[in-house]
C-alpha cells in the first residue's frame, strides 16, 4: 500500500469514528420515540399483616461469678421520721439591691430594688408588689413581704 492508501485508510476510519459520536449525541438529543406512559388501572390495596411484638422480662436476680451465690436485695430501711407542721412557707419574689440615689442637701434617699427583672424606686415606707422597704443604707437593705423581712445586700 502506498502512502496515499494509507492516508485515505486512515481518514475513512476517522470519519466513521466522528459519525458514530455524532449520531449518539443527535440521538440523544432529538429522540424520536414519545416515552410510553403506563396506566394501571387494576390497583388494589392489601394491609400489612399485624405482627405481634414479642414481649419478654428480664430477671433481676443474678448470680455472683465468683462466690457462686445469688445477689439478696437490699432491703430498704424504713424510719418514721418525725412530719415537721410547716407554716405557709413564704417565698420572696427574686430581689436584687442595685444601689441607692441621694442628695448631698436632703435626708431621704431614693433605692433602686430589682423585682422580677424589673427596676422600681423606693423611699422608705414604699410598697410596691406587696413588698415594703423598711430601712436601708449604701450597703444593704431590709425589705418587708407578707410579714416576712428579709437583708438584701447590694448587688455588684
């Protein structure tokens, strides 16, 4: 075969080669069947059958591996103990001493006490919530609720 036999020998396989991808990727893209849609129009519908759970216990009474002898229960002791009467225990509502207000001219000085998350104003005598400012000083104060007192420090 000469060189030129060879050549056209050689650009007819490319060719083939080309035309086969080229016929793929036309398929591919253009195809000419319409895809087929299936109706099934006996449909029928049967329910799982109910498996029933398998139950079990467990056994708590286990054997020592090295005595060879079966673990006793511990037996709880039981003390009657004497039932302490208890008043109506009265829970204060959560207090925070912030500090205090005060002029250098006048006596009376005005505290700020956080109740619940809120912020109120009290001069001596104030009730507010139910809780009474009794006294107070820049260190402390002593509040009163439902006849109960109580020393609140400042808070830092």
């Amino acid at each position: 075969m000469s060189k030129k036999g060879k050549t056209y020998l050689l650009l007819a396989v490319v060719l083939g080669i080309w035309g086969t991808i080229g016929y793929q990727v036309y398929s591919k893209l253009n195809p000419d069947e319409m895809p087929v849609v299936a109706t099934n129009s006996s449909v029928s519908f049967s329910p799982k059958q109910e498996m029933t759970k398998d139950t079990f216990s467990i056994s708590t009474s286990h054997r020592d591996p090295f005595l060879g002898t079966v673990y006793q229960a511990k037996q709880n002791s039981t003390q009657t103990s004497a039932v302490k009467k208890s008043k109506d225990t009265i829970v204060f509502p959560p207090l925070s001493y912030k500090g205090v207000i005060s002029k250098q001219q006048s006596s009376q000085n005005i505290y700020i006490i956080e109740i619940s998350g809120t912020q109120q104003l009290f001069k001596v005598g104030k009730q507010v919530n139910d809780i009474t400012l009794i006294k107070g000083d820049k260190k402390s104060v002593l509040v009163s609720f439902k006849g109960k007192r109580k020393t609140i420090p400042v808070a830092n």
